[in-house]
C-alpha cells in the first residue's frame, strides 16, 4: 500500500494553501528542484557540449519515456518525450491518416481539449483533398464511426467535467470499424491507470505538466503502438527523428521505432525536472493513486452538495466515470473561483461556467477536503465572489 | 567599446578548458543559474498554478522574443519564442507557401543544414499536390530562383563551413523572382548582425542555445514580417496560438501578428534561463562581437596554416564571407578533434572531414586562440589523433 505521508513529503506545498490545480500545473518535487541545478552546474556547466553524450541528454527521450511507460502500460521503447502536447497530437494524427489511406475523416468529440481540435483542423488545412474534422457530443463518438472516418482522436478525460471515456471499449469499436485511435493522455498520466497495450490503442499522447509534476511547460510525450512504429511516417521529420542524425545526409530516412517520433533538441533542463519529478512513482502504485483518489472525490462532491445547494455537479456521478477531478457548474463560476483562490483555495475555471477541482492523492489528503468544502461553503454563503470587482473580471474572461 | 573582460565573467568557463564549441552549445552564463533556481522555487514552487499571471511566465514568448528581436534587426511584437528550431522551420514555411499560392518549390542549397532541408521534405509530402524541395549548390541559388520557386529557405551561414549568404541581395533576388524567404539565423542570431527588416526577409527562425547560451535544448525563434504578420496561416495551430486561448472556442481562429505563431505551453524553466543569458547583451554590442571574432578568427586561420600544414581551410579566407567560426578538412578530422577534446580544447567534427571550431569573444580571447592553435600543432605532429583507439571511433560516426 503506497504511503502517502511519504508521498507526501516528496512534495514542496506552500504553507496556507490548499491546492487542487494539480490537474493544471503540479507542484513542485522537492527532487526536482535538486536535479535541475545539479543539471545546470555540473552537467551544462563543467560537461559542456561533450554533455549530450557524457550526462546521457541524448537518450533523455527515450528513458525518460521508458518510467512514463511503466504508468500507462506501454512497452519499452514505444514512448518517446519532447515538444507540446499540440506538437505530439499534430505528429500522431499525420502518421494515423496516411496508415489509414482512402479514409478522410478524423472523428472527435466535443468534450475534447481545444487545441487538439485546433491541431487536426490546421492538419486538414495542410493536406486538403477533403480531409476534415468531425467533432460529436461524448456520447455519441461510437454511432459516428462511419467508413469515412480514418482516425478516431478522444482524450480520455475531459478537461472540464472529468467524464472518463472507455479506453478498451472505444479502441475495439473504432478498429471494428476499420478506425485507428489516437488517445490524449493529459488528465490520465499519473491520475489513473491506463493500459495502452491492452487496449489495443494505436496512438497515444499526453503532457507532462499535470499528475506527473514536471513544471510549467514540461515536455510531452507520444506512443505508437510497436505494430506501428515502423511504418509511421513522421510529418515533423527533424533530424534527431533521423535514422542517422549525425551523419547529416541530405535526405531524411525515418529512424527505428518511436525514436521517429522525435523532432529536434530535446529541452533537457525540463526533461531533468521530470525525470526527478518521476520518482515519486518508485514509492507510489498507481492502483493505490487511484483507489484513494475516489475517496477523496467522492468525500468532496458529498460535502460541497450537502454545504452549497447552488452549486450544480458537472462530473459524473458514478466514479468510475470520471477521473481525478470534480467540477460543479455555477453562472457566476469565475467570480466563485476567484473568491476562493484570495481564501487559499486553489482550483481553476473554465469557460462558461465551470469551477475545476483536482484531486491528486500523491499530496491531497482527506483534511484538505474537508478544508476545501469549508471554505467554499463559506464563500457561497458569505457571497464574497458578488462584489463588483469579482464581477467585473468575470465579464472579461 | 564592449568590454569583453567584463562578458567573459559573466559566464562559468571550466579550468583548464579552450571551449571552442559556443557554436554548437553557449557555456552557462551564471545569471541563468540562479535565474532558473528562483524561477523554480520562487515561481513554480510558491506561486504555483498563478505563475503564469503572477510570474509573467504566459508572456514570456513575446517578451523573450523581443529582446532577441534586437539582435536581429527585428521590431517589437515581430518575433515569438517556442518549440525547436525544426518545429520553427516547418512553421515558417508552411505559413510561406501558402501566401504565394500557384508555386510548388521550397528551393534551399546543399549546405543547408539538414534538419531544414528534411522538415521540408515532411511538409511537402504532407501538401502533396506536386510540391517538392529543390536544392542547389550555396553558390546557385540565386540563378535557380525560377517562376516556380514559392519560398526560399536558406541557413545564413552554413554549419560546416561558416560560408555567410548575402542576405540582403539574395532576398532582393527572391523577392524580385516573386519567391518569399525563410532565413535560418541558427549561426547568426548573437554571432554577428543580422537586420531582418532592413534586408527584407519575410521570415526567419532560429535557436538560442548556440551563440545566445540558453543551455541544452533552449526554445527557438519565430520572425514574420509585419506585411505577412496578420496574413500568416499557422499550419501547427495550437491553442497558444488561437486569439483568445482561454475562451475554449470549439474552432481555430489565429491570434494577433507573432502569436499566432505560439504553439502550446510554452517551456518556462529553459526561457528563465534564455532570458537571464540575454543580460549579457547590456553590456555587449553586436558590431564589436563580430569586430572581435573577425579578429579571433583570422588569427586562427594564419597560426593553424602556419603550424599545421596538413589541415586544408574549409571555410572562406575572406572574413566578410563567413561568420564566427572557422573550419578545417582533413581525412581524420573525428580522429583529430577526438585527441585535441583529450587535451582540452573543445570543438567539433561534422561529417565527413571537417574540424569547427566556434569563436564567440563573450568569453574566447586572442591568448585562446593562440593556446588553441599551439595544442592543435602538437597534435598534428604527434599524430596521437592516428592511434588505433581513435581510428576506431572515427569509422562509425
């Protein structure tokens, strides 16, 4: 059983602070910090360029990708870190719609994060010959996998209300009807348990910025299923996705596996965040993550309905349905928020009307939730988020 | 007058080492130490999630991105900063393509460098239609400028060798072939000056870790021009790039001018420590750090022709041809540069035959190169570069 006082103290929390935006941006590990200024004088500083070899930054891709693996059962050597999570999106998308010719349709939903709507309209932009986006309701993804539709692309929790897709079952579906998949990762990494290869999924994506505590602007990391990883052809060819970077020649050969999926210099004073960041999972089980994650969303949602009536669930109820946030709805959502944050509640909004809750076990506990309800059942009924200036912004956003 | 004993201290030089390698990887200027430390614990560690508002860290493309601008003969708001060189590349000329609709060729040279030239492989597979890549010879690129040329993508200069491309006729030559033009300043951003609007280009890109020391894997540049700012369809279009981010508007809409360019999250550790790098052009002036390498450089050139008679110069003879390195062929350049690194001075070796070797007077003066030289007519003369251990190595670069 993971201990999470141990877990815990991995952590650096500010004092006076209860923080649920775990799910936006981690905190920070304590390791991290560490690891980064050993990176910075000793490597960078003393090693120089002869770093890329000596301290291993080469590989960092690659081996970093390997711990990411171990948490969203991909093999080793089928997920590779670097660029923005819109960057992997971009690449998995590009490579799906050419292994999957005469089809010219990339299905997603409406609860997907934007950018990765943004991404596969610029995508069908660049291609053109019909190719284009088709966003449903959540709900209804598996009646629109038609026989035009190349590439089913769904995160498989939603950014606003939490909802959990069924990763299995939505993966069986779209390849019944001859779809390849591509799966956002985002609030899943380090938040659930995910199995990729199990699942049968074909591609998959995620940031790193969230449940895995790498710091702001954190890299992201991209899988390909090894029965894919081969025949992939990479839009983004940039030299380190070569099969021979250094032998600079004048045309591209795509390298071996997933080590196409890279593009150009890995950012390895981030990748060294993350990859202190990762040890927390050496004392940690994401089963156990999991388990206690429900009891602190499902102790959450209880309190807020029994304190604060005029709040409307936006998650699902069942927790099986959702992931490791909670949402309610509220019109005056941002003015709520913006009280709560002043009060040393940390969550976030979301347009329209969404107040955000992470729960993130690996330094959350029980008396922050019960903290949390306090607080916010305070704010509702003291109506601090109604002043003029709370309302002001709230138009603005 | 730049004082260059005063940009020499500003960066952390290890005893005993000729760093001769600033073109490839800048050293740690000891401001980004301490500027990424307090960025990590005082920003990410306290301020959490509201770093982004509170820290400054959501401007931090734009506001980088300036102060690179003024290096490059870039105005305010026309450069953004993000992602990989080759990320900026595919970018650029995607957006360049479209905006000379009818033509189907990205025309570069062959010493170009080849992450360029496979990223526009990549884009132009992805276009189909008939585009392609043509490359010519560095000196043949003005006269292959046909009709049917859409863009121009060339390097500054070239990375084996140093040669410099008139930027300013050969973007008057596109231009007056009806061609628009990406620059690839990877060698020239920090190195010499570049006047973008003064020469006209419609675009450019670069990165920040060679002559402007933003450390391993620090984010590239993106410049438009303001004629095309507003014009420019993004091919990557992510959300950091959507006019109004947080709105979470199911579609793409581009934002203003250089935004658009952004892509996704941008990486905050490695632009803390870009930004802190950039103090050093307070106290530094561009025209003196070309004055100076001009100096270094020829100096390297007469000593090495003198003492190593073997080596044959790869690079222009005259300075105004090349920027601030310099470059040798021989047979066993890995073999050599292996037994000079052995004996502290630190350059590189480029595929097949070339030794370079970077002079960047922020912290490289005349006893450096005359040190530099010395060591590598000891080596020569002793051959320690034939021994078998190294002739090994050199076989299967």
């Amino acid at each position: 059983m993971t201990d999470f006082a141990a877990t815990r103290a991995r952590f650096h929390l500010p004092e006076g602070l209860i923080y649920l935006d775990g799910n936006s941006l981690g905190p920070l590990p304590l390791a991290a910090a560490d690891r980064v200024a050993a990176t910075i004088r000793d490597e960078w500083g003393d090693m120089l360029i002869r770093g890329w070899n000596a301290a291993g930054w080469m590989d960092m891709p690659a081996r970093v990708g390997d711990r990411i693996g171990r948490l969203i059962g991909a093999a080793p050597g089928t997920v590779v870190m670097g660029d923005t999570l819109s960057i992997k999106v971009y690449q998995a998308l590009a490579a799906a719609v050419e292994l999957n010719p005469g089809r010219r349709v990339i299905l997603s939903d409406s609860g997907n994060f934007p950018s990765d709507l943004y991404i596969a309209e610029g995508l069908c932009r660049t291609l053109g010959q019909g190719f284009r986006l088709v966003t449903v309701a959540p709900g209804e993804v598996e009646a629109a996998l038609s026989p035009e539709v190349a590439v089913m692309m769904l995160t498989e929790v939603d950014y606003r209300t939490g909802r959990l897709h069924d990763m299995a079952g939505l993966t069986a579906a779209a390849h019944a009807a001859g779809a390849l998949t591509v799966w956002d990762l985002a609030h899943s990494a380090g938040a659930l348990p995910v199995d990729l290869a199990g699942a049968g999924a074909d591609f998959a994506v995620g940031c790193t910025y969230k449940y895995l505590n790498s710091g702001p602007g954190g890299p992201a990391f991209i899988y390909v299923a090894p029965r894919w990883a081969d025949r992939a052809r990479p839009a983004l060819s940039g030299w380190l996705g070569h099969d021979a970077p250094f032998a600079f020649e004048p045309s591209y050969r795509p390298g071996r596996g997933i080590e196409r999926m890279r593009v150009g210099t890995p950012p390895i004073l981030q990748l060294a965040a993350l990859e202190a960041a990762l040890d927390v999972w050496d004392i940690a089980d994401i089963r156990d993550v999991r388990a206690r994650s429900i009891e602190l969303t499902e102790a959450f949602i209880s309190g807020v309905e029994a304190a604060c009536p005029g709040l409307v669930l936006a998650s699902p109820r069942a927790p099986a349905a959702r992931g490791s946030q909670v949402s309610f709805r509220h019109p005056e959502g941002y003015a709520i928020m913006q009280a709560l944050i002043a009060r040393g509640v940390i969550g976030d909004f979301r347009a329209p009307d969404i107040l955000r809750f992470g729960f993130t076990p690996l330094f959350i506990g029980m008396q922050e939730v019960r903290d949390a309800v306090e607080v916010l059942a305070e704010v509702m009924a003291t109506a601090a988020w109604d002043r003029p200036a709370y309302r002001a912004r709230a138009r603005v956003t």
